[in-house]
C-alpha cells in the first residue's frame, strides 16, 4: 500500500511545452485499492481552439527514494462554434426625401460560445458594408441612404475570429407622384388667342421627372410638345385653335414610376364686333312750308356680337344741297 501519494493533472499548451493549468492532491492507495478523484476545470474553458496534451502523473516515496511515475496522458480538443450573423428583416422605407435615415440591427446574431442570456458576449466585431464601403462597425447603427433597393452585408466576427455573414435588403422607396402647376391658359378661361402657348409646369423633389413619359393631350390628341428640364416648364404652341372648348390633358411618370395626371380647359371664342343697323322714318315726308308738323323716327339693332353702350344717336336735317 501506498501513503501520500501527490496525483498531478497538468494541462499543457498546445506545444505540450509549458503548463496552462495544473490540479493535485495528495491521496492514499491502499493495496489492491484504487483512487478516484474529480477535478472540476471551471464553468468557461477559456482557451483558443487546438489539441492541449493532459499530464496525470503520481509522487511518492518508497523506500527513501521519492519518485514520479506518469500515469497517463490524454488530448483535450478544443472547438470552436462560429458566430451566426443576423442581419434582421428586409426593410422598405417610405422616402420624405432623396436620402433617409435607416437603421440597422444586428442583435438577434448569436455565438453558442458565449455565457450570457443573449449568447452575444463572445461576438466582437460587427461590420455593416454595402458593396465595399464599410458603412459602420456598430451593432445598431443609423446610417444614411438614398433612393433604391441597398444589399447590405453584416459581418459578425467571434473572440478566435471566426465570422459569419448576412444580408438584408433596405428599399427607400420614392411613393409620392409628380406635381403639375401653373397650367395656362387657366382653367375656364375664355381667349379670343387661336394661337396661343398651351403649357404647365412638372417638378418631382424626390426620383426627378421622367421625361420621356410626357403626354400633352389637346381635345383627345397628343401634340408635339418641348420639355425644359431645368424649369420644369412642358409648352404646345398651337396655331388655329377652333372657336370653342379646348380639353387639355397632360400626364406625366417619375423615374419611380409614380403617375401625375392634369385636366384644364379653356374655351376660345369669337372676336368682339360691334355692328349696328338702323332706320330713319319722316313722318310724313312731305310737309307744308311753316304750318306742318314732322316727327323723325329713328330704329337700331345690334347686328355685332358685343353690347355696346353709350351710343351717341344724331339725326341731321341738311340744306337741299346735301352740304
């Protein structure tokens, strides 16, 4: 039988030259007996993946002599799970402007290898890139993008620098249709102008005016019409409009694909003409010198197309000459 007997355990690195972590014990080995002995480690093994040799070995004395005897080794492998990067749900985002604040959230990725609740505590590193710019290194960062559909790539990244990545689609979609302003002529107006400019004015503050969507209708048929995109203005000059209603229509597409559409009328009709007919009746046309009576009786009618006041009536008796 044996007494005071020292039990080594001894983890080694992975070169098996230096000691990471030793337990020992002294115990007794009684003849034909054995010892059994559980060293725990601890909750988190704190090492890099790799194959770590584990020593046992026992000291003893004997006879005066003390002496170590290797008892046994092992290969204690140490894995490593890589993170799973989670890059949250697609998202679209209704646009108030050409660029929009969004963010982004990385907090359902999770590590197997972590020890809390959130299995996120082994994970430390996050990179949020779209395309080749690295758009933040944060978990949950606000970043900035413009109009369209963005594929953004997160990449997550554990304490032995294992990654994992994901993708998640951001759409700042422009919603909002074209504006059409200032038509001329106004709408109900009244024109005696049979070649007059027909116009309005498009904007679009967010995709921009698609101008080859542009459709000027005048009475049901498209025109030849001019677009000057800095002003916005779309122009028809007609040249013999008929003297009646005119229906203009003028739609119009954003580069989003969003439709405006405008419907005015203005009505052109004829040329202001005053004209007046009259008749002058004697009564009678033959009187006596001093002693007659004579009326003079005067008609007129409007034979124009206006009214016309402040007419001025004369009647003129002349000399039997005429002059």
């Amino acid at each position: 039988a044996l007494s005071g007997v020292t039990f080594t355990v001894k983890l080694m690195n992975t070169s098996g030259d230096a000691v990471l972590k030793e337990f020992s014990e002294v115990g007794n080995l009684p003849l034909e007996g054995n010892y059994a002995k559980t060293y725990a480690y601890g909750s988190k093994v704190e090492l890099a993946p790799g194959v770590y040799p584990v020593i046992l070995s026992a000291t003893y004395t004997f006879g005066g002599t003390e002496r170590t005897v290797p008892l046994a080794t092992k290969q204690l492998t140490v894995t490593n799970t890589a993170p799973v990067a989670n890059a949250g749900p697609d998202q679209e985002i209704t646009a108030t402007a050409k660029t929009m604040n969004v963010t982004l959230d990385a907090s359902a990725s999770t590590d197997e290898n972590s020890t809390e609740d959130a299995k996120r505590n082994d994970i430390t590193g996050y990179e949020w890139k779209l395309g080749e710019l690295i758009l933040s290194t944060e978990m949950n960062p606000t970043v900035s993008l413009g109009l369209g559909v963005h594929e953004i790539t997160l990449t997550v990244t554990d304490t032995c620098g294992a990654t994992s990545s994901d993708m998640v689609k951001i759409t700042v979609a422009d919603k909002s249709a074209p504006v059409i302003s200032n038509q001329t002529p106004d709408n109900g107006a009244e024109t005696e102008d049979k070649a007059l400019e027909i116009s309005a004015v498009v904007s679009d503050t967010l995709s921009g005016i698609d101008s080859s969507t542009l459709e000027l209708k005048v009475n049901g048929t498209t025109v030849a019409h001019t677009y000057n995109s800095e002003t916005g203005k779309v122009s028809f000059q007609a040249s013999d409009l008929t003297e009646t209603v005119q229906n203009i229509v003028l739609t119009v597409k954003d580069k989003a694909g969003n439709e405006a559409s405008s419907a005015w009328s203005f009505t052109v009709v004829a040329p202001a003409v005053p004209g007046i007919s009259g008749a002058l009746t004697l009564n009678p046309e033959t009187v006596k010198r001093r002693i007659g009576d004579l009326s003079l009786v005067v008609a007129a009618n409007n034979s124009g197309n206006v009214a016309l006041s402040g007419v001025t009536f004369t009647v003129k008796l002349m000399n039997t000459s005429g002059d």
